[in-house]
C-alpha cells in the first residue's frame, strides 16, 4: 500500500490527537478533518496532474503531511512520484471514512464495489432506471466481487468522482457541454487511473448524444481522439470470452475508447447495453433485444460483467500467465 494513505491516516490521528501538526495548517481556525487531508491531497494531485508531474511509481520513502506547502513542493518538483493505481488506492482509502451521506459512497466497506452515474444538464442522464444496479447484481450473481448496487449520481465535482472505480455517462438526447471544473475533474481522474463507460440509448451510432459525448471528450483529451478498440482487447476476456460489444441493439460491431498508454480509460457503446438489462416494476425485461433475442440479451448480461471486472483489474487478463484459465472459462461461452 502506498505510503501516502497511511500518513493521511496518522495525519488525521494526529490532529484528533491534539497534536502540534493540527495548528490550523488546513483551515484557519479549525482542527483539519479527514475529509480535510483528502481535499488537500486532491488539490495537490490535480495541480500536480495539470502540470504534467503525476507520473512513475510511489515513493519509497513515506511522505510527511505534518506540512500541506512542503508535501505539495514536493509533487509538484517532482521528488515524489506516483503511479495511477497508487493515486487511486490513496484516494480509495482516504474516502472510505469521509462522513458523506451513504448514498454518496461507491464502497460502503472495504469489500464492496459500486460505480456512479454522471449527471448532467440538458438531456436524458438516466435513460434506463435501475440498469445499472442490475449491472452490479449480475456481477454479485458470477463473480466473487462483493458489490454495493446502490449506484450514487454525482454531478463530476471535486472529491466524489475519486470515491468510484468507475463512473458511467448514459443518455438518449443531446445534452449541454459540461462544465470546465467537471471536464478537469474528469481529466484527473481519468489520468490517475479512473475509468468511464459510455452508453447510448439513443439507437444511432453518430446521433445527437454522440455528438455531444464527442464534443466533451474531445476537451477532457484534446490529443487523444475516440478510436476503434480491437476485438482483442483485454475487456473482452477479463472474466467471460465476448467476441464483440453487444446490447440492445447490435448496430456499432466493435466499442470505441480512449486510451492511457495500453489501459482504455473510456468505453463508448453505441448498442445500448443498459437497455438489455433494464427490467420493468413486474420482474420482466422492458425491452426487447434485436435483432438476436435471448442469446444477444445473455450476451450483453455477460458484457456488463466483463466492463466492471475491466474497470477493477485493467488489464490484469492480459497476462499471459492467465489464459490455460481463461481456457478453463470457456464452458461459460455461449455457442
């Protein structure tokens, strides 16, 4: 575990401790909280990322918060170094205890996943209710991953987009241009290893709410357009084998994505897969699934499990030690 988590936990021992370090170096006035440190190091890390310096591994030496100017020197010049997981992991753990409404956190303990949905003006962010809670309970249902399926809507600002593994922009309409604190927020975190599925509802690979996911895209990355992801890529085989994105519809053949290097940090489904598993109030499917009926629907149900093992392991099935087991997984493949 990075240090860094560990010296947010004594720094916030600390000061609950009456130590000397509490002396109003976070907010005149007043004893620096938990949530104080996390704002602090988010801060930090997002200067740090604008600038270009959030790269490389951990530090091997812990770092001292007893000092927020000298800790944020330090990021900044370039002494401290940390990787996309790491800076992940420090937020995962600094949040875990942030007195935020429940709704709030993706992890209502250190055993359960959850994911958020993104909000936004102008359209239609939630265009399939209660899909993605069925996303999560599929992956309860075929994993051991233990989940949260309370899915928290965040509008994108500051500390609650880091609280979630993965964040998810659906819609069926055309939607206003998020804001800029929203679109650096989303660099951040997309940057430091977070990751975003898009799913359109609207039934058109290049209509009006693609446009506007382009258009916004396009300013959180501006040198790094949306292009095709192969059919080999590790989202693919990260816990069933799927030959192609699948959903409602069967209308885009491959997904398109953003990459960090090798890790696709955004998905773009054009096939509606939310629409595959959202269920009426009675229990039966709301929509109808074309043009391959039950077998494309347990497909996408597949699908929906590989994205979220995807947005947790990376490309940790891409490993070659992996495939005699991913092999073994084949009787899991649907002929």
């Amino acid at each position: 575990m990075c240090t860094l988590s560990l010296k947010v936990d004594e720094w916030h021992a600390a000061t609950r401790a009456n130590s000397p370090i509490a002396a109003g170096q976070l907010s005149s006035g007043a004893k620096p909280s938990r949530a104080d440190a996390l704002f602090h190091c988010y801060d930090g890390f997002r200067q740090c990322i604008t600038r270009g310096r959030l790269r490389g591994e951990c530090p091997r030496e812990p770092l001292t918060l007893s000092s927020p100017d000298t800790a944020l020197t330090s990021f900044a010049s370039g002494t401290y170094r940390m990787n996309r997981r790491t800076f992940l992991q420090l937020l995962g753990t600094a949040g875990l205890s942030l007195t935020i409404a429940p709704r709030a956190l993706a992890l209502d303990d250190q055993h359960r996943v959850g994911l958020a949905r993104l909000r936004y003006r102008g359209g239609n962010d939630n265009p399939r209710p209660g899909a993605l809670r069925r996303m999560l309970q599929e992956v309860g249902r075929h994993t051991s991953v233990e989940v949260n399926p309370e899915v928290a809507a965040i509008w994108g600002e500051r500390e609650e987009l880091f609280l979630h593994p993965m964040i998810v922009l659906a819609g069926d309409r055309a939607f206003e241009p998020l804001s800029e604190d929203v679109i650096e927020n989303l660099r951040l975190y997309l940057s430091s290893g977070g990751f975003l599925y898009v799913d359109s509802a609207e039934g058109l690979t290049d209509g009006p709410f693609m446009a506007s996911v382009r258009r916004d895209l396009q300013r959180v990355f501006p040198d790094r357009p949306l292009r095709t992801v192969p059919r080999e890529h590790t989202v693919h085989k990260s816990f069933y084998l799927i030959d192609r994105p699948m959903g409602r519809l069967d209308i885009a053949g491959n997904f398109e994505g953003i990459f960090d290097e090798e890790r696709a940090c955004v998905l773009v489904n054009a096939n509606d897969l939310l629409g595959a598993l959202a269920r009426d109030a009675f229990g039966g499917w709301e929509h109808q699934v074309s043009p391959g009926g039950d077998r494309q629907r347990d497909m996408a149900q597949r699908l929906a499990v590989n994205i979220v093992l995807y947005a947790l392991t990376i490309d940790y099935k891409a490993d070659q030690v992996h495939i005699p087991f991913i092999l073994r997984r084949r009787r899991w493949r649907v002929d």
